[in-house]
C-alpha cells in the first residue's frame, strides 16, 4: 500500500483535485475575460429602460472635503450613512471638478452615489441591467481595503486560487515531461505560447 504513494501518484491526483476545485474560477476567469474582450457581446442594458443611471433621490448634504488630493474615508463614510445606507465595501473618487462619485460594489445590485461639492447635494443612483458590469465585477473584485470580512475573505480565496493555478501547471508541466512521447508536441505547444505571449510584451 505504501508503494502506491509514489511521486507520479500524488502529483496526478494533485492535478486532478486542483482542477476541480479551479473550475469554477476558471469558467468565471474565462467568461470575464470574453465580456472584457467582446463588450458589445455582452448586453450591458445601454440604450434600454433600467440600462443607464437613474436617480432614485437626493438630499441637501454638506461634508468637509478638501479641494484636492485623497477623498477623507470619514467623509465618504459619513455620505454614505447620509444615504441610509449600509457598506462596509466602497471606494471614492473624482469624476470632475465639483463631483464625486462613491462606489458600492455589490454582486446583486448596482447602485453608487454622487455628491456635488458645489450644490452641496448627494444623489442615490441605480441602474437596474448590469450583466457585463456583473460579469466584470466578478474578475476584477479583491483586495483587502475594505472593512468587510466577507470581502476580505473573497480577497484571500481569490490568493489560494491563484496558487492553485500555478500548481495545477505545474503539476501537468511535470505530468507532460514523464510521458516522452509526448514531449515533442508539448515543447511545441509550449514555445508557441511563449513566443506568443513574449511577441504581445515586446512590439504591443
């Protein structure tokens, strides 16, 4: 029994069980990355009821922000609980001399708010179709600025599954190589994609 606990062995099954636990993000990675690619395949509502920013309200609100520079986290908190709402997961930047738009990423719904520094008016939009915003949200999401566990925890499943790309590799870069006959049309395969990708990092 202790035999069968060979190198080959564990390295096959590693490979197996790393692609089954990878197939999920792959097919997300992969969808996300055509709807980057091919955005007009993607229905993003543009042009259709629900498909642009709607008002949904807007308060008179005044908050210290400095002129220039970082948007204060305080200050962006503080609009947000203006709002009524609840996020622990935001951004804030600026979208033009007077505006700020507040981000609120969510995978349900999409909505962001904007506060106009001059009129001193904060403003609650929605938009109600987001399929490619959907769809680009789930590649781009992570990191650990948010005061969020379950962003944070999003952040650190997305670290393991970026290891386990890099093993399920090379695990199948060391599966190919201990099967001779087929290391002529891998070092193939293999140059070609290297050159490929080089080419693109060199003359794009």
């Amino acid at each position: 029994m202790a035999g069968k606990y060979t190198f080959q062995y564990i390295n096959r099954r590693m490979h197996l069980y790393l692609g089954m636990f990878c197939l999920p993000w792959f097919i997300m990675y992969g969808i996300s990355s055509l709807a980057f690619n091919h955005n007009n395949l993607f229905n993003n509502g543009s042009g259709q009821p629900g498909g642009e920013w709607a008002e949904v309200q807007s308060w008179p609100f005044k908050v210290d922000i400095p002129e220039s520079g970082e948007i204060p986290e305080e200050a962006t908190r503080e609009l947000i609980r203006a709002a009524g709402l609840e996020a622990k997961a935001f951004g804030a930047y600026r979208a033009g001399e007077n505006k700020i738009n507040i981000y609120l990423p969510n995978f349900r719904k999409m909505t962001q708010l904007n506060y106009w520094t001059t009129e001193e008016r904060l403003v609650l939009l929605e938009r109600k179709k987001f399929t490619q915003q959907f769809i680009g949200g789930l590649h781009a999401r992570g990191g650990y600025q948010h005061d969020s566990f379950l962003d944070d925890t999003w952040a650190f499943v997305v670290d393991v599954v970026c290891v386990a790309f890099l093993l399920w590799v090379t695990t199948g870069m060391i599966m190919w190589w201990r099967v001779p006959a087929m290391r002529g049309w891998g070092t193939l395969a293999l140059v070609a994609g290297i050159l490929s990708f080089g080419s693109f990092m060199v003359f794009l």
